[in-house]
C-alpha cells in the first residue's frame, strides 16, 4: 500500500469566519490578537503568523454612508503579520475608494500583499460557491456533535484571557494595564502567579516583571518560559527590597547580577556585602560627613533653597555606596537641616 499526505492532511486546521462586523483595520488587528491570545490558552496553536501557524485571509468591500449594503469585496490573501493585516486593509480602502470615485466598479477578486512596495495587486479573479464546483462528499457522513458533548467540553476549558485579566484586577488588585500585560500570554500570567505565591506583593511583582523582566527578555529575543530569572528567585529579590535588606538601587545591580550567574537575590547581596544599612548612627556619621563638605550648600538651604534636600541624598548615598536606607536618610537629614537652622 501507498500512503500519501496532501495538504498536510495529517494536520489538524481551525478556520474561523467572521461576519462582516470590523469597521477599520485596527479593529481587525484587535481581534486577531485577541483571536490567537484565545488559541494559545487553549493550547490548541502557538499562533506564530510568521511560521504559518496562524494566517488572516481579509475581505473587505466599501459603502457610502447612510447606506445598509456593502459594495463589492476583495480579498487579501494569507497575511502573516498584525503590521501587514493592518497596512494592507489601510491600502486597499485607499484603492477602493480612487476606483469607485473614478466611476469604476470594483472586481470581485482575490489580492496579495507586497511588503516591499506596500501595495496589494491582484492574484486571480474570485466568483461565487458554484464556481468552485463544490459538491458533497459521499463517502463522509454528516457530524452530528450531542449537547452533553458540547457542556462536556466547555467544563474542559480553561481560563480564557479576559477572565484572567478581570481575576487579576480582582484578587490582586492590580490596575487594568498591569492585567492586560500581564495576561497576553497563559505563560507570563502563570509566572507571576507563581512569583506571588512565593513572595505576596502582587503591585511590586508586577512592576519588576512589566519593567527590568520583560526588558530583558525583548533585548534577548526570549520568551518568559526561557526566563534566566525564576519565579521563585524574582520573588526573593522583592522580598529583600519589602523587608528592607536592599535599597531599590542596589535591587536594580542585584537582579542584572541574576540574569547573568543565575544566583539568587540573596546569595548576591551576601557575596557582594550589599546589605542595606539600617543603623541609624552610622548613617548620622555619614550625613555629618556630607554636610560638614558642603557649607555652601548648607547655608543655601538654610535660606530657602529647600530643593537641596535632593542633593544632600545623593551624596550620602554616594558615601554609602547605595546602601544607605532612603526613608532613614530622609528623615534624619531632615532633623539634622532643620535643627540647624
């Protein structure tokens, strides 16, 4: 016997048809990132449009204003990029509109886009069902799925991304932004989830995976799940800087230091001394220090140039090497000027 594959027959496809409901080409490119957010949840596709994983076939036809039916449509073939959905929807209302204001009709047909020349031109000439000559297949019997089947699966699903981002919002009361980001991919929520059940700051977790984390990763052309820094170890560092061990300067070396060793937060500050200092009196010693080797900015303080307070705090962290406590610096520098005065 022979076995033969067409079409990659061996692969499973999911097409979805949508009724002619999207008003703009950015109202396109919102649903189809939403469209694919929705199958990688399902983990059903990896929705990667430049593989061919995922791929948008657009029509699209013009109306006057005012007026219920729409005109006749084209179709843009197999665009593989949000960027060339969008573009080529922009184009093609353009060529639309320059044929039918130049009394034109507009041919039913079915169009490519050109990346380079940012342009769609046409690939064949497209007519309706019957031309495809399409016909039952007698050897395929009609797929008849039950109702109990149907609950069945929808018990199986898992959840979807706007309900994560309103759970997000919810339980971790994070703003709506910090959700969203953190919900477009079930990898990336599933991080900082597991990052909140090592260390509960959900705000601070958010901020250093949306901030340094995710700036990493985009430099590194890395996704979350090759992250060089763990849930477990993210977590660790925001509890050194809550427990007040760490400054967020230092936290900032600290966790560049952890995308390259891969150590922990705290095996860094140990082996770099860069415990955040506490003791009040030696912190006193410093800002005596800085004040007795700036006179002059002293006595413009003392009268009235109160915006020096900034940079009395950069020369005593300078002195301590960042490890000074800020809110500690702040107010017995404070104490210290206004006694003087």
């Amino acid at each position: 016997r022979s076995l033969v594959d067409l079409n990659r027959a061996g692969t499973p496809l999911t097409e979805i048809v949508s009724e002619p409901d999207i008003h703009s080409p950015e109202e396109a490119g919102a649903y189809l990132r939403q469209l694919r957010s929705i199958v990688r949840y399902l983990g059903i596709c990896d929705g990667n449009m430049e593989e061919g994983s995922f791929r948008c076939d657009a029509n699209i036809s013009l109306r006057p204003k005012g007026t219920k039916g729409l005109g006749t449509r084209t179709e843009l073939k197999n665009l593989n990029s949000f960027r060339h959905v969008e573009k080529a929807l922009h184009y093609e209302i353009q060529r639309q509109e320059s044929v039918l204001s130049n009394g034109q009709e507009v041919i039913q047909e079915t169009r490519l886009w050109d990346e380079t020349k940012n342009r769609t031109f046409s690939m064949r000439g497209k007519e309706d069902a019957h031309d495809y000559r399409y016909f039952p297949e007698p050897d395929l019997k009609p797929l008849t799925i039950s109702q109990d089947r149907i609950e069945q699966i929808q018990q199986q699903i898992p959840e979807l991304p706007d309900q994560k981002k309103q759970r997000f919002i919810h339980e971790y009361e994070l703003p709506a932004y910090d959700a969203m980001i953190l919900t477009t991919s079930r990898e990336l929520a599933d991080y900082f989830e597991s990052c909140v059940q090592y260390f509960h700051n959900p705000k601070q977790i958010s901020n250093w995976i949306m901030g340094p984390l995710l700036g990493i990763l985009n430099t590194q052309s890395k996704s979350i799940e090759q992250s060089p820094v763990t849930a477990k170890n993210l977590a660790g560092l925001v509890q050194l800087i809550e427990e007040g061990l760490i400054s967020n300067k230092i936290a900032k070396t600290v966790f560049d230091d952890m995308v390259n060793t891969g150590l922990t937060a705290k095996e860094i500050v140990e082996k770099q001394g860069l415990v955040q200092v506490t003791d009040t009196k030696a912190i006193e010693d410093i800002i005596t220090q800085v004040l007795r080797d700036n006179p002059s900015e002293v006595t413009a303080y003392k009268n009235g140039k109160t915006k020096l307070m900034g940079f009395f705090v950069g020369q005593i962290m300078k002195v301590s090497k960042g490890k000074a406590n800020p809110q500690i610096v702040n107010q017995l520098l404070k104490d210290k000027l206004e006694s003087n005065l």
